[in-house]
C-alpha cells in the first residue's frame, strides 16, 4: 500500500494548519478512511507521550485522536522544544537527541530529512491517507536549503499542497498571492487550491475577492472556514487568546497561572479554562500578579531561568503572601522542581551547568538527567478518592524527605508531594485536570466547594466533530475528494 498524501501549507503562522488538518482527519475518519496525521518538523513546548513511548508535538497527538487512532512517533518525526532564543532541544523520532543553537541545526537538517522521510514511508505503508501539515510559512525563502517542513518535504515525497490563509488578521489576498509569488515554478505548481480561514461577515461581500483570485491565479478556492469559536482542542504552541470562561452565577474560584518565557505543556490548564466555576487568568510578564485562591506553576523547558524571570518580577514575594493568607500552590511539572530546596542541572540539559536555589517550601531537590522519563501514566490521588490520568515528560529526577507525603499513587509508583500544612501540592504529571474527578477534588482542595463534574475528552470529541462538520458544510468536499483519490461514494458520503 501507498498512501495518498496532501499537505496544508499556511500564507503565516497560525493560520489554521493544525485545525485543518485535524478537521480533515476527523472527515475522512468518521467515512471509514484510513487516515494518518503527520508533521515532518515541529517547534513546540507543548508535546505529548506517544503509544511507543516516545515525545511528538501536541497538535499531533489530537490529530491522531481525530483519526482515531494511537498517537505514534513516526507522526512528528522531528521536534524543537526551544530552551533559549537560540537553541533547541532536538527530538527525533520521540527521543531527544541533544541541544543544537539555530545555525548547527541547519546544518543537522540533512540528517533530519533522512528521519523525515523514513517516518513518511513507515506511515504510506500502513494507511490510505496522511494529511501533512506544514510549518511557518513556505515563503521562508531563508530557511529554504535543506527544508524539511514546507515544499522541501512536498517536493520530496511528490504531494500536493492546500494552503490556507487566515483574513481575520488582514490582507489575505496579498498573503496569498504574495506566497505564490515566492515560491519556484514546481512548488507553485503543487497548489492545488486555497482555503480562506477564520471569516466572519457576510459571503456574498467575499466572493468578488473570491473570484478575483481564481482568476489571477489559475487555482480553485476550495472553501470559506467560518470563524469558530468555543474550540476545544489542545494548543499546538502559543497561549490561548481567550483569557477568562463564560460568566457563571454563584461562586468561582480563582485562578492564576504565570506566563513563563519557556512555559511548557499549559494545555495542562485547559479543563480549568473551560471549567464554569473557575474565573481562570494566565499572567502575562507585564501583569501584576492577581489576587487568586489557587496559584499553579507550570512547566517549564527552562526551570532555572524561568524561575529566575519569576523572582525578578516579584512572584516569590507575592507567593509567600499568599501562601500566608491561605492560598494554595500546585506545582506541575518544572513548577513542582521550582518548589524545592535546589535544582541542578550538571550537564547543561536547559542551558549553562550549574545549580540554583528553588523556592524552598518543599523538602527536596532536583537534578537534571540526560535521559528523559516519558511515559503515559495512571493512578489516584491521595487527597480524594479520584482516578487520574496523563503522561510524564521530564528530565528531573527529584529526591527528598518531602517525597514521602506524596500527592499521587501511580501504576509506576508514588509521585509528587503535599506540603505538611496541605498548602502546595506538587506533581510531575501533565494532565492532571483533565479527569472530571480529579479536577473537582483539586478544585475542592483548593477552596471550591461543590464543583461540577466537567468532562474534558467529550468537550473535545465534540469540536472534532463540530471540525468535521464544518469541513462538510463550507469546502468544497467533491474537490478533496479528488485530491485525496477517495472514490466518489467515499468522497460524499455523510
């Protein structure tokens, strides 16, 4: 078996490459197709544990779960997790394989088209269809030698391209036709159609736009998304622009979350965001740190520095405060390392070797290995009789005499810790709010009484096939058909 393969290319980033290609996955899975989602390089902090055991970028692991099927390595066979403005961890094929700084990883790219391309085969010959996504923008024409995520890799395997561009943000023909225009004749040539993202207004205002720019390019416009609000899809990169959940009457509880340069995995937080009873804040690096009852740390992809970044803008004080008050902390990951007495980093993992005081409320400290703990996880936690589920990514390795009152008992053992007075709750697993359980026990550790059962995965297997939908409702599916070389009872089926 060979698998058709058509990638989404965008005019910029976040223009919607992630979201179509899990709509579309979701589309051609729900009609019985079998379907892979796959991006050849990623830069992301926000990553997942595959069903192999190894690392891929976040937006994957949901495509996968629009298709419904088990995340895998080979989807996400190169990751970036940025650790500086300059360097990156390098992950290939779910396992990291060191630092680079930006201009050794040029170089590196030869050898990561190899891993790109023997992820690609793995995939071709185990499904019918894979939906590639792109990254950036293929106009990049300095990060053209060696690419590997745009047109390098669509030349390379011989797919067509479906580039999407995002009006909500302004001059989208220009966006268009200015990307056409810097791409070479064989790359010009795989654009196969365009989608326009994220309208709102009136269609018949757009069509003579529409119409134009058939015209002026020769390529079909396969269709209009609507502006969908509401999603619930975990974040590829960037922080959500929506800051606070819908109103709800009686009480809520507040929540503050700070913004780290090098924040990771805050996808952690997007069941409380959701959550009707929480009035939940992430705090930029030019906020004052709000009055909260819950304080949570997140993770970090550079624990030391970022803690660093924290106390140079008061946060230390400000949670000593609130601790003295009777506020609650949760540390999660790299924000359960900064807990501690000390972090040490020998090797240089995040940045220069060397070791830094933690914040000193929790009894242990922590070192930095070169080998990473990557595993999916289950248990309980200790303070309710609610089940939990995640995953662990972390180079950490944590020891001390406040790891004997821990804060989870998992099938791998017990994990994190709870302060003494019941005040700071620390934990390496990601995901912790996602079961409705837990999330109400924590919710009422921390001071909420009778919280709601919120249940995370059906508001997310609700936008996969609200995406679905939408696919059916505003793009040309006869056209996709086609590309996709579905037959033409496959192709509009319901």
């Amino acid at each position: 078996m060979n698998a058709t393969t058509l990638m989404v290319q965008g005019t910029t980033s976040d223009a919607g490459k992630s979201l179509l290609v899990t709509a579309l996955g979701r589309w051609l899975a729900r009609q019985g197709v079998r379907v892979a989602p796959f991006k050849p390089q990623n830069m992301a902090l926000n990553s997942a544990v595959t069903a192999d055991g190894g690392e891929i970028g976040r937006a994957q692991a949901v495509q996968a779960a629009a298709c419904r099927i088990a995340p895998h390595t080979d989807m996400n066979p190169v990751l970036l997790k940025p650790h500086s403005d300059t360097g990156a961890q390098v992950i290939v094929h779910g396992r990291a394989i060191g630092n680079l700084e930006a201009g050794a990883y040029h170089d590196y790219k030869r050898v990561a088209r190899e891993a790109v391309l023997q992820s690609h085969a793995r995939l071709a010959a185990a499904y019918e269809v894979i939906v590639a996504e792109g990254a950036g923008s293929p106009a990049e024409i300095n990060l053209r030698q060696h690419d590997i995520a745009n047109m390098g890799f669509a030349e390379a395997v011989d797919c067509k391209v479906i580039l999407i561009a995002d009006i909500d943000r302004g001059g989208v023909f220009a966006h268009i036709v200015g990307t056409l225009a810097l791409l070479c004749d064989t790359e010009r040539a795989r654009i196969a159609g365009f989608v326009i993202n994220r309208f709102r207004g009136d269609l018949g205002l757009l069509r003579p736009g529409l119409d134009w720019l058939e015209k002026e390019t020769g390529k079909p416009v396969l269709g209009v998304l609507p502006y969908l609000r509401g999603l619930h899809l975990d974040a590829e990169d960037a922080l959500p622009a929506e800051q606070a959940n819908a109103e709800h009457g009686g009480r809520r509880l507040r929540i503050a979350v700070p913004v780290l340069p090098r924040i990771s995995n805050h996808t952690d937080f997007d069941a409380l965001r959701a959550h009707p009873q929480v009035d939940f804040h992430f705090v930029a690096e030019h906020e004052a740190p709000p009055a909260a009852d819950l304080v949570i740390l997140p993770g970090s992809k550079n624990v030391r520095a970022d803690l660093e970044f924290l106390r140079a803008r008061g946060w230390e004080e400000y949670l000593r405060q609130h601790l003295r008050y009777g506020g609650k902390v949760i540390g999660v990951c790299g924000g359960f390392q900064m807990l501690g007495a000390w972090l040490h980093d020998p090797h240089g993992i995040e940045g220069e070797p060397g070791s830094s005081p933690g914040l000193g409320w929790l009894d242990m400290e922590t070192a930095l290995h070169p080998e990473k703990q990557l595993r999916n996880n289950s248990g309980q936690l200790v303070l309710a009789d609610a089940g939990v589920q995640g995953y662990e990514i972390h180079a950490g390795v944590s020891s001390g005499p406040a790891l004997l009152r821990a804060a989870l008992q998992l099938q791998h053992g017990p994990d994190g810790a709870i302060s003494s007075d019941n005040q700071i709750l620390g934990t390496y697993l990601h995901g912790l709010f996602d079961s409705a359980q837990a999330c109400g026990a924590l919710l009422g550790w921390a001071g909420l009484d009778g919280a709601a059962a919120l249940d995370h995965a059906a508001l997310r297997e609700e936008t996969l096939e609200r995406l679905a939908d939408t696919v059916e409702r505003h793009l040309d599916t006869a056209r996709l058909g086609e590309l996709f070389k579905l037959t033409k009872e496959v192709a509009c089926a319901p």
